[in-house]
C-alpha cells in the first residue's frame, strides 16, 4: 500500500480529484491510501462543500481554512501549514492539480521535503507569463517527479523546456516521468452526465429551454481587475443578448460577483439591471453545470476547465481570453479567441453560431484518472 496525499483548494481541483478519488476507491483501495488536504483557498459552499457531497469525494482529511489573501500570503501560509502534515504523513508522492497557489504551494513544500510531486495537468502553457497561473504551473512542472500532460501539446511544450517523455524507473526530480494520459475532468463529464440530467432541475428552475440560452463564465484576474476588459465583456454580452434576443445565463463566480458594481459604468450596470435576456446567478453545483454546458446553444468563457467542457458537449465556444492552453479546439475550429474587445467578442459569436463543428475525441477515453493510478502505483511501488 503507497500512501499519496492529495491538495485541493480550488473549485476546479476539488472536481478534478473526484476523478482520481473515485479510481482509487473502485480500483485500488488495496494499494493507493489517499490523504485529503484542503487549503481552504475555496471555501463558499457552492464553491467547495457542494461538489463534496454530489461527486462523493471524501472529506478531507485536513483543512488548512487560509481563505483569501494575497498571492504571497496565500502562498506561503499554505506552505506553512502543508509542512507538518507532510511530516506526520509521510507519503511516497503529494498529487497536485493545474495551476492554482494551492497548487504551487503544496508542491514548493513537497519538493523541499524530497517528496515526489505529482503533477496533473502538466505541460498546460499559455506563454504568458503575467497570468499567475501561467508562473504557477511552470514551477510545478519544473519540481515535479510525475507529470501528467491531458494532451499532446502539453508533452510537446514539456519537451521544449528540456523534459523528456523517455526516462526510465526510478523516477526522481532529476529524471520525472512525463506522460500523456488523457483528461480526468473528461472522465468526469462522463461518468457524471446521465445522472446530472436525472437529478438536474437547472433548465426549469431558470426557466430555460434546451438549445435556447448561452451560458457564460468569467473569473480571471486580467478580466474581473480590470475596468476597460470587464466593461468591454459586458457591453459585447448585452448586445448579444439584445440583437440576438439571446438568453445568457451567467453563473457569477465571487470573484466577480465582488467587483462588478465597482467596476460597471453606470450605463451598463442599468442595462444589465433591466435585462430580460441575462440573467446573473450564484456559481452552481457541477449537476447544474454540466447540464447547462450540455443543453446550452453557445459558451463564452474565461474559464479554463469550461473551454474545455464545451467541447466534451460539443457546443462551440468564445473564449474571453488572448490566448488559450487548449489550442486543440482552436485548431478544430469549435472554439474562438474572442479577447476582450467588444467588436471581436461579439464577432467571434456570430462566426460560431452558423458553423458546422465537429469534435473528434482529443481528451483520452475517459479513464484517465485510472491510468495515473496505475503509473503512480508502478512507479512508486
Ligand atoms: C483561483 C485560481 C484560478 C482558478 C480559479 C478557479 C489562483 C492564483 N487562481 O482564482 O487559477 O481558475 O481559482 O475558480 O490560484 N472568493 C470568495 N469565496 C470563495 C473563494 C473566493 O468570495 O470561496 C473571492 C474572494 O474575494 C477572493 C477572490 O474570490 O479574494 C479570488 O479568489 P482566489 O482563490 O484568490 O482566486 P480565484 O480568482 O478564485
Ligand atoms: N463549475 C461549476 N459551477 C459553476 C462554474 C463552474 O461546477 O458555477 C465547474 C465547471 O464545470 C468546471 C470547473 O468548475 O468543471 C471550472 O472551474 P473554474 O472555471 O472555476 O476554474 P478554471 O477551470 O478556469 O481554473
């Protein structure tokens, strides 16, 4: 029996996790022991307790409650509360997820303590460097013993910065394995989408109709702090919804929530007020979500995990970002860097809804989380 101790702390992580936790509880129970750590980095209910309960994680083990701060605070009180759970639990590996400071942190105190860093999610790149994820999952890799790239252009991006997908057991900081194993947010959309629409009251609890409504997301630091982006965004949604006389649903998450008064010219905040077409709620469990992405017509997003959820429900997508990590749906044509210019946003939109898509299978065969097992298992073991 191997012991891993695992860190979430963020919405996405924590839905992430639920992939690998399943994987050990159905397949290796008798050889992976999993110990949970909460950074406490979410801590709303709809954005932590909630995907506890429906995607049947197991409570933590540990909740570091460091909340919100800083970068550096954040950063660093975690690293100082992770270092003697470390020391009480001695594991063979600590599994860490995407690019988050809870991420780095957790892996910054593995490595120092010569514990093996399981990176999830390795090689995701967006070449930029001002984004915080960007500086976070660079360092991870970079101290990383097992990397798990979900796509090929996360291996090729590994290679370009000297890592290589040929070293053999044992594996060590110096010498990592790096593999492509598939996406377990995908093995997630699976496994969880017959029961979402059983138990999903989302449509008629909002009154939507299939295919009839887009939904939106927006959360990043370059969008939510900054003024000219965010009113940008909301000036190309309104016209969205007015022109096209299109319904948008925005679950808000509370980073947003938190600015948007401040941030709105009033013009906007009272065309937003008065909208029929949109409507803003609370961030909703992953049920509700995957229902919405899977019934939706059109997803405009800054989100990470969300681009990608629109192509595992094959809807197209306007990313509110100038890049992306997932070129692949780039390339395929379902998705559309609309930036943060209205003219573009709203372009991006029209130039999606009357194109015919297809999405051909990029993310693995939706047993990725049981795969990582087994390697972990075969390379501590
Ligand atoms: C974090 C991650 C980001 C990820 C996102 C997923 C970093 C640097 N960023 O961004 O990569 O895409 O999570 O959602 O780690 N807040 C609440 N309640 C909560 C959580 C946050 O009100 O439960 C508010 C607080 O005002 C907080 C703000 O949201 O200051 C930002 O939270 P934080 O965790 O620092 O960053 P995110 O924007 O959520
Ligand atoms: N999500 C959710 N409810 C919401 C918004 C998002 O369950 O109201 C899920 C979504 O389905 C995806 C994950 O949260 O699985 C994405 O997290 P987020 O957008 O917060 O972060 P990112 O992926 O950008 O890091």
């Amino acid at each position: 029996m191997i012991k891993l101790v695992t860190i979430i702390g963020a919405r996405p992580q924590i839905i992430k996790a639920a992939a690998i936790s399943r994987a050990v509880k159905t397949s290796f129970s008798d050889k992976i022991k999993e110990v949970i750590v909460h950074t406490g980095q979410h801590y709303d209910h709809n954005m932590s307790a909630v995907f506890f309960d429906e995607l049947k994680i197991p409570k933590e083990n540990y909740n570091l409650n460091v909340g919100s701060a800083s970068h550096a605070v954040q950063t660093a009180e975690i690293m100082r509360l992770f270092e003697p759970i470390l020391e009480e639990e001695k594991p063979q590996g600590v599994l860490v997820y995407g690019d988050t400071n809870s991420t780095l942190a957790a892996a910054l105190t593995a490595a120092k303590m010569h514990i093996p860093v399981i990176h999830v999610e390795a090689g995701m790149r967006s070449f930029n460097k001002t984004m915080p994820e960007e500086i976070n999952r660079i360092c991870c890799d970079h101290i990383s013993t097992m990397l798990f790239s979900p796509t090929v252009t996360g291996i090729e991006n590994l290679c370009r910065e000297g890592f290589s997908t040929k070293a053999k057991a044992p594996y060590t900081i110096n010498n990592p394995l790096v593999v492509h194993c598939g996406d377990v947010m995908y093995d997630n959309s699976i496994y969880f989408a017959t029961e979402a629409k059983q138990k999903s009251t989302i449509l008629s609890d909002l009154n939507l109709s299939s295919g009839e409504f887009t939904l939106c997301t927006i959360h990043r630091d370059s969008n939510t702090d900054d003024a000219d982006n965010l009113n940008s965004i909301f000036r190309a949604l309104l016209h969205i919804a007015g022109n096209h006389k299109q319904k948008i649903v925005i679950p808000m998450h509370p980073r947003t929530s938190k600015v948007l008064s401040q941030q709105l010219q009033s013009e906007l905040a009272e065309s937003l007020e008065h909208s029929s077409e949109i409507q803003i709620i609370e961030p909703v469990s992953f049920m509700d979500m995957i229902v919405l992405e899977s019934e939706c017509n059109m997803i405009i997003t800054d989100s990470g995990g969300v681009q990608k959820e629109s192509y595992f429900f094959k809807k197209p997508c306007v990313i509110l970002r100038n890049e992306t990590e997932w070129v692949e749906l780039i390339e395929q044509g379902t998705a559309v860097i609309g930036g943060t210019e209205t003219e573009n946003i709203i372009a991006a939109f029209n130039r999606l809804k009357s194109k015919k898509l297809n999405f051909p299978p990029l993310f693995g065969d939706g047993h990725a989380a049981e795969f990582i097992c087994k390697q972990i298992y075969s390379a501590v073991n």
